[in-house]
C-alpha cells in the first residue's frame, strides 16, 4: 500500500498541468479514476509529441541548439526508447524493438518509430483499469538494478518523462521558428 501515496501525489501534481495543456475532457482529467486519468494524460501528451515531431522540417531534425545537447532526432528517439520501455514494462512484455530510436537521423525514419512507440503505448494504456493499476511491474533500465513498482505507476512516470521532453522539444521547434503545436491549438493557428 505504500506506492498507492506517491502514485497519488504523482496524479496531483499533474493535474494542474494537464488542465492547462489538455485537450481530454475535464470529466477524463478529473476523473477519480486513476486508471481514466493515467488514459487523458497519456492522449493529451501523446497528441503534442506526434504533431511536435510532424511540425519540424526534414532538415531541423539535425538541429542542436548547443553542441553539449541531442539533436532534435536523438530527442525524438530519446522519447521513443522511453515509451517502449514503459510501457513494455507495464504491459509485462520484453522490450519490442531491435533498434536505438536515437540513432535515426532522418525525419521519416524518427517520425515512424515515434508513431509505432506511441500506438504500442495506446494498447498498454487502453489495457489499463482500475483493478489492475496496481499490479505489480518490473522496469528494466533505470539504474543497476531492475526496479519493482506498479504497472500504474509506470504508466505515470512514462506521461510525466513525455510532458518533460516535450517542453524540450518546444524549445527545439520555437528556435526553428516552427509554432509548438499545443500553442497553435490554443491560439486557433
């Protein structure tokens, strides 16, 4: 019972950032539903990676910002890897893929792999209720040693690592000169 608290904290948190940035329902963000919450959030940020990673040009997704940095295609690969992981993890599966995400350089081939990344989530997350939010889950990768938590709350985490990287990623497209696509929603562009 003592990862219900943090998982709980966790969804707290994010609801005034998801009430800002959402286009789920209010009855879905502020469901009492853990498993429907875990759902709008997954939608919401979902949306904004798979239109941000459309929005840059062909020839921005070599762009660092500075040297020390990914380049816009290893971010998108980054965030790739990362739902696979999550939600392989959740779903209680071997991670599904052969390939490093970021080692793609191309639009077509990042974009594809984001967008396969992405609808494997959206069965992981459909799956997702409120009886088993609190199975047990494995995640592989996080450190030296596998780490024991709940299929939930991997889900959790997955929402909050996307929404961190997509404010990466929005800095990556405003210094492009290409409008975020959470901003183009809310200004009707």
């Amino acid at each position: 019972m003592s990862f219900v608290i943090p998982v709980l904290c966790l969804t707290g948190l994010a609801l005034p950032a998801l009430a800002q940035t959402s286009d789920a329902g209010a009855d879905q963000a502020l469901s009492t539903s853990l498993a429907s919450t875990a759902k709008a959030m997954h939608a919401s940020i979902r949306r904004n990676l798979a239109e941000a990673a459309e929005a840059m040009p062909a020839e921005g997704y070599g762009f660092k910002p500075t040297p020390q940095v990914r380049s816009f295609a290893q971010l998108i690969g980054h965030v790739t890897n990362a739902n696979l992981l999550f939600c392989s993890a959740a779903k209680g599966a071997p991670f599904p893929s052969k390939t490093n995400a970021e080692t793609l350089t191309t639009k077509e081939a990042a974009l594809k792999a984001l967008t396969d990344a992405l609808t494997y989530c959206d069965g992981v997350y459909e799956g997702l209720t409120d009886s088993n939010f609190t199975e047990r889950a494995t995640l592989a990768g996080l450190g030296n040693k596998p780490t024991e938590t709940t299929r939930g709350a991997t889900l959790m985490f997955n929402t909050t690592h996307d929404n961190e990287h997509y404010g990466n990623i929005v800095v990556y497209l405003r210094l492009k000169g290409v409008v975020p696509p959470s901003t183009a929603r809310v200004n009707g562009k």
